[in-house]
C-alpha cells in the first residue's frame, strides 16, 4: 500500500511526461506519459508509424520499439531520412552504398532497440521487454507497439483478442513505469475532418488507454500537414469527434515530421 503525500517528488511512481517531442501538442495538453497506455489511430497510410518514430526519436530515451508492421531496411530508411532530412530513396542508396556512413549517423539512435517479428505474441513482447532489461540494466522508458492487430492472440476471436492484448499492455505500462505506445487502424467507412472520431477506432478498446489520438493529412496549398486530434485524454482536453486538432508539418518523402512555424 502507499500514500499520494510520499509519491510527491519521488522518481518514476507513474505518470511523468516523456520529453516533449512537438512544442504544439504540449500546448494542447496532448502530452505521451510514463506508466500509461497511449494510442495513435489512422487509416492505412495516415502517418501513424512516422508520429510514432518521431516521438522515439526525438524523445531520446530507452526505448523498444516492436515494428511487426515494417521491416529493418525500410526502418533504417524512415530514421535516416528523419534524421538529415534527405529522401528516403537517397536514404536507401547510402544505406546501400555508403555503410559507413550510414552506420555512423544510425549509431546516435543505439537508444532504441528494434523487434522485427512480424506477428509477436504477448510473450514474445514480454520476452523481448525481460531481453531490454537483461542488457542494459533497465525497463524501457517508451515502448512502442506497431500495430495492435498484429499481435497474434492465438484462439481468440479478433475483436476480444484485440481487447485482451491492450489490458496485457496496460499492466506492462504499470509494471514497467514506460509510456507503452501502440498504433492501430480505424474503420476507413467513417469520414475524416481531417481527423476520425473516437468511434471510429477499431475493436472497441477505447476504454483501456489514457490518450487516444486519431490523425490524418490534409493539403493546405502546396503544404502537406499531419493533424493529430485527442479523442480521448485523461490528463488534458479532448473532443470525441475528432474536429478539434493540432497540425504538423508533414513531407513523408523524406520523413520531416515539425511544429508549424509563424507564417506557415
């Protein structure tokens, strides 16, 4: 048992923001914390994986990032291409022909670790989390999951199994003190503005995390720009219909991912 009163000023008892990786969500209370369950959702192609490496990035805190939905080449891509802010077609011809140089500028990211199973049970995950520890003698802090629906819940019917899976990980958040991060798809019948409403997440697991943004893009003129709405916040405002959002800048040809600045 414990006391809030001894909580106070304590190291990781839960809840502690992780490094702001956009200053325009800060100021939207849209903020990603330790020993919760948080979930960006997007139609296919939305940008869902390039917030989420935005935030491990940026973030630069032990991280383990499970990517089942995408593979090592195109990863160090999307991570080379963020970083310099070269295409990732020039990403992958210096991946190709100047390892050297590519090993050299990947080497600053040795924060994240990567599990490329592309159908990870809640074991594996669990296994891969104990590995992290093993290694470098702590939990993660961030703990990213790309995507809910591809974790295998062999025997269960997909909706409960997806349900299943998000209260296994609400108790690794809690077990570990890190902001567990998970990605997932929303139902494409529901119209955009740019954002889809909170009913429109798929497999009713809407009850389980703290903070649930959807995002999707939209042209303003020659800009292309991500918005991210809260749907669902605990620890700030939130509007369930998705028409209320915060846009980035988004160029997903060569990953730069940014605050919009005064003039934009």
């Amino acid at each position: 048992m414990r006391t809030l009163y001894r909580a106070i000023g304590a190291k990781e008892v839960g809840g502690e923001p992780l490094p702001a990786a956009f200053k325009s969500l800060q100021a939207n209370e849209i903020v990603f914390r330790r020993a919760e369950l948080n979930l960006v959702a997007g139609a296919p192609g939305a940008g869902k994986s390039s917030i989420a490496l935005a935030v491990a990035v940026q973030a630069q805190v032990p991280t383990l990032y499970i990517s089942a939905d995408t593979n090592a080449h195109t990863m160090g891509m999307r991570v080379y291409s963020m970083a310099t802010g070269v295409s990732q077609a020039q990403a992958e011809n210096i991946l190709k022909f100047e390892k050297d140089k590519a090993e050299s500028l990947l080497r600053q990211f040795e924060n994240i670790k990567w599990s490329f199973d592309s159908s990870p049970t809640l074991s594996d995950i669990d296994e891969s989390v104990q590995a992290f520890e093993t290694v470098w003698g702590c939990s993660p802090t961030l703990i990213v999951v790309d995507n809910l629906m591809d974790i295998a819940m062999d025997g269960m019917e997909e909706f409960s199994g997806m349900r299943a899976a998000m209260k296994e990980l609400k108790y690794l958040a809690r077990d570990t003190n890190a902001c567990v991060l998970i990605l997932h798809h929303t139902k494409e019948s529901f119209d955009a503005t740019p954002c889809q409403p909170r009913s429109a997440v798929q497999g009713m697991v809407n009850q389980i995390p703290a903070l649930i943004l959807t995002i999707g893009q939209q042209e303003v003129g020659e800009r292309n720009y991500l918005c991210v709405a809260a749907v669902k916040n605990r620890y700030g405002r939130a509007d369930s219909t998705g028409r209320t959002f915060t846009m980035l800048s988004f160029d997903p040809a060569c990953m730069q991912l940014k605050d919009v600045t005064t003039g934009e």
